[in-house]
C-alpha cells in the first residue's frame, strides 16, 4: 500500500480574535518539505504496477517498449532516487549471481556449473541457477523472469544456441550480464573457435596415422557448437583433398550415435569421428554388436573428454575441452564486471577456455589394404 500522508488544519477562530497558536500551529504554517519519490509515485506516473518499477530497478525489466518508456521517463521526472539505507542493505545482500543453464541435463552443462560454482564461491558470490532443458526454449521467458523476482549481482547464462542467446540479448537488462556463447565458424578462411581447433587436432591426428576415408557423424544442427564443429571437418578435409562423409545428425545421445549405426551404417571409412562422446560411447556398442572391430576395423574419436570416455570398450579417443575452467572463466569475468564498474546491461560473452587431445586405444593406424 501507498504511505499515508497526514495533515492537520488550524479552524479561524469568530471574526475579530486573535486565535492561540501553539509552537506545532507555527511549524504547520511553515513551507512543507518536499517529499522524496517512490516507487509507488513513479508506478503511479508511469501507469504501471509498483511490482513492475521494483524489478526494473532490480535489473530486469519484461514489459513493453511504451511502458519501459514511462517508467524511465517517470523515474527522471520525479528525480527518483532510491532510498539510502535500503539500497546499502540491498548491495550487502548483492553477492547473488544468477544462472541460466540451457541443458543442464547433458554432461558439458554440468561441468561449466561446477566450474562457474567454484569460482562464484572462491570470489564470495553463489549462484542462484535455473534450469532450462534442451528443447525447452520456450520456457526462456519464465526462467529470465524467475530470476528478475530477486536482487542479483550480475546474470551469467549458458547459450549453446541461437535461440538461447537472442532470447538473453533481446531482455533488458540494468546488471551486467555475461553469455557464455560462441561464432559461427566461417566456412573458408582461419579457423575462428575453439571447436574448430578441437576438429583440427583430431583429424590431423587421424591423417598422421594413415586414414584417408574419415566419416562424420553430427550433433544436432540447433546447436552452435555442433555446426562449427561440421564446418570444421569440411574445411579440413577439403584442404587435405580427401571426401567427406557426413553421416545423418545425432541428438548428442549415445541413443542416437547407436541409431545411426545400427540403421544404416554402410560405410567404406577407416575411420569415424563424432561430435560428442556420447554419441560415440552408443556408436561403440552398435559397432561391438555389428561384429565391426575397433580400433582394427574402424578408429573412433569422440569430442568433450567426459569422465566416462577413459573406461569404455576400448578407451575412447577424444577432445578434451576442459567446460569447468569455462564456467569458472565466464564467473571471474562477470565478476570483474560486477565490482569493476563496467556499464550494466550490455552482454559480454565468452567461449571455450582450453582445447587439447586425449590419445587412447580407440584410435589406431587403418588395417592395410
């Protein structure tokens, strides 16, 4: 509810006499003070709820164009300035980071939130992390606006897709902001991500062993990462002048790499690279199961270096990317930006922080001829 602002009148005595004043009367008579804004007076100005202003000067603000331009035009009209000692306890209460994780289900998600987790602590911050599954990037909206309910230092989100990042950049914001994200990785020039040096590392490991037929199977093309990692094999392979074969796109799960195997796997390859481990942990089996050897018949890579891809059937070949040392990147980076004084409400963003290869028994020169 709105203060409730009091007032007394002095009643005129009969006409002629001189009424008795007391020193509070005196007081009464004296200019009033201004009185400071509200939040209800600008909510009351800009024609929106006093929830609405609240969380706009949290950070966050969901509404439309014409109403986020009364509620800033109101706050300068009225000079609102917040209250000194409720925004003193507010800052002491500030060591809130939010987090929105896309896929926390999945193994590299994970790791970027125990890493980031980490580094949040180390620092005197936690994090505060909503998940929102793969697929579920219609629930964006809810998961931006549950965090908006409460007093953050800074948002940091997990964006593996387009969608993810739009769906953060297009939010306003008055808190810095840190996407961890990547580009698009060209189709022709240097190589401009970590993913495409992850390919590279590996099939010049595969080429250093003699493979020459090396096949690819794809993550799910919504991803970012997933498709630079394609690019990259194309335009690895095309500069060693060898064919490509790209096999039909998995969805990360091992599910899905023991599908594409098993139903249609009719390959002349020496060799098979797959976008993730878990596809390639489900190629393994389905490949085990179709009698085909590996490494003797088929070499298998994968790519994330997940704990479990040292204690497959045989220890997997893969590219490590090292998700905890990004999580706790991306932190330390917003961090920097929290108690830095950098302009609020500009997203930075952040990549992979270290790529490198995990030789094991899965990878193999190919049989002779």
């Amino acid at each position: 509810m709105p203060p409730v602002i009091s007032s007394r009148t002095v009643e005129p005595s009969t006409v002629g006499a001189v009424p008795s004043l007391s020193s509070d009367d005196y007081e009464s008579k004296a200019p009033p003070t201004p009185r400071p804004a509200t939040i209800y007076d600008v909510a009351a100005r800009a024609q929106v709820s006093h929830q609405t202003v609240s969380r706009y000067l949290r950070g966050y603000n969901r509404m439309k164009p014409d109403a986020l331009e009364r509620v800033e035009r109101a706050l300068q009209e009225l000079n609102y300035r917040p209250n000194a000692s409720a925004r003193a306890l507010a800052l002491s209460r500030s060591r809130r980071i939010g987090a929105i994780v896309y896929g926390l289900e999945q193994s590299a998600p994970q790791q970027f939130v125990v890493g980031a987790g980490n580094a949040a602590r180390d620092r005197g911050y936690y994090l505060d992390i909503v998940g929102v599954p793969a697929g579920g990037e219609h629930l964006l909206p809810s998961a931006i606006e549950s965090l908006a309910q409460s007093d953050l230092a800074g948002l940091l989100t997990f964006a593996p897709t387009v969608g993810v990042r739009r769906a953060v950049q297009e939010a306003r914001f008055t808190i810095p902001v840190w996407i961890e994200t990547e580009n698009e990785e060209p189709v022709e020039g240097p190589e401009s991500t970590l993913n495409a040096v992850g390919v590279r590392f590996v099939l010049e490991h595969l080429l250093e062993l003699g493979h020459q037929r090396i096949a690819y199977l794809p993550g799910p093309d919504a991803y970012i990462s997933a498709r630079n990692r394609r690019t990259a094999y194309r335009r690895a392979m095309n500069a060693a002048a060898l064919p490509t074969e790209i096999l039909p796109e998995g969805d990360w799960t091992a599910a899905s790499g023991h599908r594409v195997i098993t139903q249609g796997f009719t390959s002349t390859a020496t060799a098979l690279v797959c976008a993730n481990d878990q596809m390639a942990m489900g190629a393994l089996l389905a490949l085990h199961r179709r009698g085909i050897a590996v490494p003797a018949d088929l070499s298998v890579v994968g790519f994330d270096d997940v704990p479990e891809a040292a204690y497959t059937i045989p220890p997997l070949t893969t590219v490590r990317v090292e998700f905890a040392l990004q999580g706790r990147s991306a932190v330390d980076g917003l961090i920097d930006q929290i108690e830095g004084g950098e302009t609020p409400g500009t997203p930075s963003t952040g990549q992979p922080a270290r790529v490198s290869l995990a030789v094991r028994d899965s990878s193999a020169p190919p049989a002779p001829a």
